[in-house]
C-alpha cells in the first residue's frame, strides 16, 4: 500500500437529526440528544460504522449541547479517550447523548453516550462514551465567558466530581504528548495523507470543523496500520485529541501518522495533522492525537499482529511514550452510565437506557 494514497473521502450522509434537549436550572439547554438510522454511506471499509465517522456523529451533538448552553458559536478544543466498544451496522438506531458535566470560564466540557441497537428492540446497548471540550468565541475568534453549570442530580453531581478528576490527567497527557519529537530519525512505519482542505469540510463557522480533522486521523492511521498488519484494521482507541489551529478552505493539509508501539494485538499510532496556507511554505500544527488499531478475523475478534522493535533513539523514546500514555489512561475514572443509576435519582424526563 502507498503510504502517499490519498483514502476516497466516506460522504457524509444526510441524517435526520431528532434533538430533544433538556432543560437546566437557568433556562438553557445543557443536553443534546441526536437519533437516527445508520445509513449504508455511513459504512467504511470494513462494512460497519468506523471510528472517524462516528467522531464526526460525536463532534456534531456535543457542538450543539455547546451552542445551546453559551450562546456563542464554539470550536472543538479536545476529545478524550474513547472505546469503541462493538461495531455498528447499517440499519442500527443510533442515540448519542451530549450532557454539560463541568463549566471552565470560557471552556465546556460535554460528555456524549453513544447507544445503538436494532430498531425492533426495546433496549439499546451502550457502544461508547467519550468527553469532548468546546470553547465559546466571538465574532473576531476570541473565546469569551460562557454561563457556569450547577450539578443537580446525584448522576450529573458524580460525573462533574469524574470531570474535574481528569482535568490533572488530561494535563499530563498533553505535556507528556507535546514533550515528544518525530524527525527523520525515527524508523518506525509511517503514513502520510495530503490534499487540499475542500468546501465539503467546513462547517457553518467557515471552518473545517473538529469531526471531520478526527475523521482524517482515523484515515491516517487506518492507512498505517494496514501496512503494517498486511490486512483490514478497526480503530479500537482515540485518545488525546487536541486542536491548535485552524484549517480553512484552500489550506494545503498533511495527515501524518506513525506506529510507535504494538501490543500482542494491537497497534498504538500517533498521528499529526498540519495545515500550510498556499501562499505560505510553512506548516503549522493543526491537530496531534493517538489511535489504536486492531486487525480482527472473521468472527470480529482482535488477531496477534507482528511486533515491532524500536530502533533509533527516537523509536525507543516515543515506544517508551506509548506505554507511558497506558499507565495514565489507566488512572482515569469511567464516567457513570445513566443505567447504573437508580431510577429515582434523575429527572423524569430522561429515559436512561437498559443494557441488552
């Protein structure tokens, strides 16, 4: 395979949007909710929904839990860790749920449950869940104070305490990934996309919106874990996601991702996007975040993958970052599920789901 291969881009497809948003103590929305039927345009390779395209499905509900509670127009500043826990297929009912659990002073952070099932069942089964930060900004993109958000209910009480808990951790991830060098004397497979940023991927802001640069991550590092496992791959991991700059109509954008360690049956591949205006030669980072990818059989289980062994300085010091990045994960705190909650500690106009 060409790591210089551009991926046919997976058309978006024109999903109808069910909001039902609750409301808060204030008057405004702090809960979004999107439903509808996975499409066959929604498929990626591998036949069921990847995980660019449902960041992109993620991106989309927590902008507009984001919108509603400040008010303002507001930009993707980071995703966290998100598992994909099963695959979703075509013809699934999807639910995501977007839900406010802590207020910066210009920053929010929503979480987004993400629920599917077959249409003919009653009970929807919980696919992934993931903390997504938002900035409120002005007409000259400048952020600007947005309204603070109170906890009520026992449910939103733990997941602000789970919010505030990882904002150290996050920290550290962040220093720990910015801290790190990728030059030419790393050895490590790599691959790299390149085209221009086109009309079809920007946003109602005039932007490239967060979805769709999460979406070219999960290409890039499909691209490099392919090459490397001779086969098919699925993203089983995003982690890290931070935005810097952003990318506009015209810009010349280059979607570089590198293997820095394998498990017995994954992949951990760091990925960095940068943008260059054309009137410039100079690179800028636009986003930096990490995937794990899985090669799987017939039956949808994880295949052993060959192993790759660090060579130069740089390989060992960004293999020994990979597994740094593991130990912190592992120290954070799962969000609290709706479902584990009894059913007299939230309002009655949530319908926390069962799992099936």
């Amino acid at each position: 395979m060409n790591p210089h291969t551009r991926i046919d881009r997976l058309a978006v497809s024109a999903t109808t949007f069910d909001s039902v948003p609750s409301q808060a103590a204030s008057g405004r929305r702090s809960e979004a909710i999107h439903r509808f039927l996975v499409k066959p345009v929604d498929a990626g390779i591998g036949g069921s929904v990847d995980g660019g395209k449902l960041l992109e499905w993620i991106d989309k509900v927590a902008y507009a839990a984001a919108a509603q509670w400040s008010g303002c127009y507001c930009v993707t500043a980071y995703v966290g860790n998100i598992h994909l826990d099963r695959p979703i297929a075509v013809g699934e009912l999807i639910e995501l749920h977007a839900n406010l659990v802590h207020t910066g002073r210009t920053s929010m952070h929503i979480l987004v449950s993400v629920y599917s099932t077959d249409p003919t069942r009653k009970r929807p089964v919980q696919t992934a869940q993931c903390l997504t930060i938002f900035v409120a900004i002005d007409d000259n993109r400048q952020s600007v104070a947005v309204p603070q958000w109170d906890p009520t209910t026992i449910l939103e009480l733990q997941r602000h305490r789970q919010a505030r808990a990882r904002i150290s951790v996050r920290k550290r991830i962040e220093e720990a990934m910015a801290a790190q060098h990728y030059t030419a004397e790393g050895t490590a497979p790599s691959a790299t996309l390149r085209f221009l940023a086109a009309p079809s991927d920007i946003n109602w802001g005039g932007k490239v919106h967060g979805g769709r640069t999460m979406g070219w991550i999960d290409e890039a590092a499909y691209v490099c874990g392919a090459d490397w496992a001779g086969q098919h791959v699925i993203t089983s991991y995003f982690g890290g996601i931070r935005f810097y700059q952003p990318i506009v109509i015209g810009h010349i954008v280059e979607v570089t991702a590198r293997l820095i360690h394998t498990g017995p049956r994954s992949m951990h591949v760091s990925v960095h996007v940068t943008s260059t205006d054309t009137h410039s030669d100079r690179p800028v980072l636009a986003a930096h975040g990490l995937a794990v990818v899985v090669a799987v059989d017939g039956s949808g289980k994880a295949r052993p993958v060959r192993q790759w062994a660090p060579v130069s300085e740089e390989d060992r010091s960004l293999e020994a970052h990979a597994r740094h990045l593991v130990d912190l994960r592992a120290q954070v705190e799962p969000f609290t599920s709706a479902s584990d909650m009894p059913a007299d500690a939230e309002p009655s106009h949530f319908r926390a789901p069962i799992p099936g």
